[in-house]
C-alpha cells in the first residue's frame, strides 16, 4: 500500500469504529484486526501503519467524530506530510476542500470532562488517561522465578510485576505459553495485593470475568485453600479454567450467576467467605490507553447503571463475608461517583457493621475511604481501591 492509501484505509477503519461506537459494536482493536483479515494483500507494514493511524485519531478526538475523514483531518491539520496524501490520487483520499468539517479535539466528550474534573482529573491527570499504556506481566509464583523472564523488562512495584515497551509479543515467548507469567497490569496486580489473602483461606471473586484477578489471587494463596470465581458471562468465565490449568492454579470452582439472584445462587457461602472481591463492573474510565474509543461510547445513562450495579453488588459482597473477614472493592474508573462516593454510600448503608481499611500499596494516593491509582502519577492504568473490615 502507498502511503495515501494508507491514509484512505485508516479512514474506511474509522468509520466502522465510529459505526461500533454508535452502536455498542465491537471494539476498534477487533474491527481494525477484522478489516485487514479481508485484505490479505497488506503487508504487516501496512497493518502496522494504518493502526496507529486510527488510534492517533481516536485519541486526538474528544466527542465522536461524525465521519472517519473529519478525524483524520483532524490529524492533518498539524501534520503538513499528512495532508500531503490527501491528493486524489489513486487509493488516496480525495483533496481537502476549505469547507469540510474537521473533528473536534479533546480528552473526551464535555460531559464527561465535567465529571473528570468533578473528581479532581484535569490538566496533566486528564492528559494523561489517552498514553499509550506499556505492557505489565505477573510471575505466576505457582511456575517460575524471574530469572525465567523473557528479556527487555524492568521490575514494577508490584510484587510480582514486570513492564516490557509498548507493543512487545510477549504471548509468543516460551515463559507466556508454559504458564509463567501473565499479561496483568500492574495496577490490576495491586488491587488484589489490597485483598492480602493468606493461604488456606476461603474466597470469592465475585465479579471474576476471564480470571486474570482470580489467577493472581490463587499465586498469592499457593494454590491452598478455596477459591470461588463468578460472573454472569459465561464465555468470559469459560475461560478460566483453561487458563488455571496453564498457571498450575488449583482450588478454583467457577459458578455462573443469574443478575438478581446472586444471593439465592450463593447461600452456601453467606457468611463464609475470609474475604470477597469485588471488581465491579464500571465505565473503564482508568482504561482509556488501552481503549481509547470507550470514552465515546459512555452516557450519563449507562454511567448511572453502572453506579446502581455497583452498590448492589457490593451488599451482595458483604452478605457472604464472615465476622472479621474483609470485603474489597475495585473499579477500574477515576470518577468518584464510581469510587469514593460509591464506598461513602457503601459505609453509610451498612452503619456500625463495617469500618473502613485503606490498604497500604506502594502506589496511590487516599481518596475518600479509598485509594486512587492513575496514569499520571503511577503510571499503571486507573482504579480506586477500598477495603472494609467486618465487625
């Protein structure tokens, strides 16, 4: 592909981003990888080039664009060889006319911004949400040591955390396909450090997904005691399995929940539990440098769904702790409607029976009853943390 045509393919891709985006379609990553499995033709430079020309321009937009071409004319308005390839040419573009509409640039959409402020995300904070995230692994302590590693990584500060640059195939490495690390970042890693669970102990993973935190929690625990992962996606918790027995991770039971009937689902845990994860489901704000094209997709609407889901999800969570044992919850999001508003409600629901334990991490500033990993400062995706004891 010439370098217009490459051009006029990042622009076709982006239309059927902004397409998904309207739609709640498939992510930029799959469509971007779907698009070129239909153009055998493109070589991996090609591939190389027309993906960093679309996530240029998503990042570069704040609300939608209304076309593909308004934002990569976005791009080309400070970028004078980019504007070259808009020559009509064969497989290029079509020239720039005076009058065309050009995409608005921005962190995110206005209202969005208002609420990042509202939770004290702005300037550099804010900037920093659209980087280009590195890439984190965990040693599984169940497989190997880090002389095991694959080259080119440093230490993080996690436990068991180790970065590697941006774009490293580290899944074709024999450490990834042996089951000695895991791709995790290593804000993720810190979260379940919050839950310090100890071996031998019984707990659940109530909003596991694929396990990634499930996994991490079972290397922690030495693979003793019990572990339960549940989730009401079952592809996304079929996956486990597969990837528990890669990790060498066992006392895993996986169980599919029924949304409203949690509670009836787990009676034989209620009160049982030393401790109780809850990753929540959330609007992904603290993963835009992974997902950049998700800040188009949120509304006040489905943000207020998620806050609604998380609160019920956090009393379900404190039904199945015991006396004494702990419940910690876990959004990756930097809103506090999200965070520290969501765990003052938490506290304020549950009165005299819970008191809060801001976990010590060594990254994250206090937030409310919380913690508060960002981009910026901790360089690790974002999450609030908050961990409440049982009286």
């Amino acid at each position: 592909m010439t370098p217009a045509a490459r051009v006029q393919a990042a622009i076709e891709v982006l239309d059927l981003v902004i397409a998904a985006a309207r739609s709640n379609g498939a992510p930029a990553d799959r469509i971007v990888s779907d698009w070129f499995k239909a153009r055998r033709f493109a070589g991996s430079g090609d591939r190389r080039a027309v993906r960093e020309l679309v996530f240029r321009a998503i990042r570069a937009c704040g609300e939608i664009p209304a076309r593909g071409r308004a934002a990569m004319l976005l791009l080309a308005r400070d970028d004078a060889a980019l504007a070259s390839l808009f020559d009509g040419s064969r497989h290029a573009p079509e020239p720039i006319s005076a009058e065309e509409t050009v995409a608005r640039p921005g962190v995110a959409p206005e209202w969005l911004i208002a609420a990042l402020t509202k939770s004290g995300i702005e300037g550099d904070e804010a900037a920093a949400l659209l980087e280009r995230a590195p890439l984190d692994i965990r040693v599984n302590a169940l497989r190997a040591g880090r002389a095991d590693l694959p080259p080119g990584g440093e230490p993080t500060v996690a436990a068991h955390g180790w970065r590697y640059p941006h774009g490293t195939r580290i899944e074709d490495t024999p450490a990834w396909r042996e089951g000695m690390i895991e791709v995790q970042d290593t804000g993720s890693q810190l979260t379940c450090e919050a839950v310090a669970v100890r071996p031998g102990e019984s707990v659940v993973d109530l909003c596991a997904g694929g396990g990634g935190k499930t996994l991490a929690l079972a290397a922690a625990m030495d693979a003793s005691g019990r572990i339960l992962a549940c989730d009401a996606d079952r592809a996304r918790l079929s996956r486990l399995q597969p990837r528990a027995e890669r990790a060498g991770a066992t006392g895993i039971e996986t169980r599919l929940l029924d949304p409203g009937a949690e509670l009836e689902q787990l009676s034989d845990w209620r009160g049982q539990a030393d401790a109780v994860l809850v990753d929540a489901p959330c609007s992904g704000t603290g993963t835009w440098r992974r997902n950049p094209e998700a800040r188009w997709r949120l509304t006040p609407t489905q943000l207020d769904r998620y806050v609604a889901l998380q609160a019920r999800l956090l009393d379900v969570g404190a039904a199945l702790v015991r006396p004494g044992g702990r419940l910690v919850y876990v959004t990756c999001s930097l809103l506090d409607a999200e965070g520290a508003e969501q765990a003052a409600a938490f506290l304020s629901r549950h009165g005299a029976g819970w008191r809060a334990e801001v976990p010590v991490l060594p990254a994250g500033v206090p937030r409310g009853a919380g913690l508060r990993l960002s981009p910026c400062r901790d360089g690790t995706d974002g999450f609030f943390i908050a961990r409440f004891g049982s009286l």
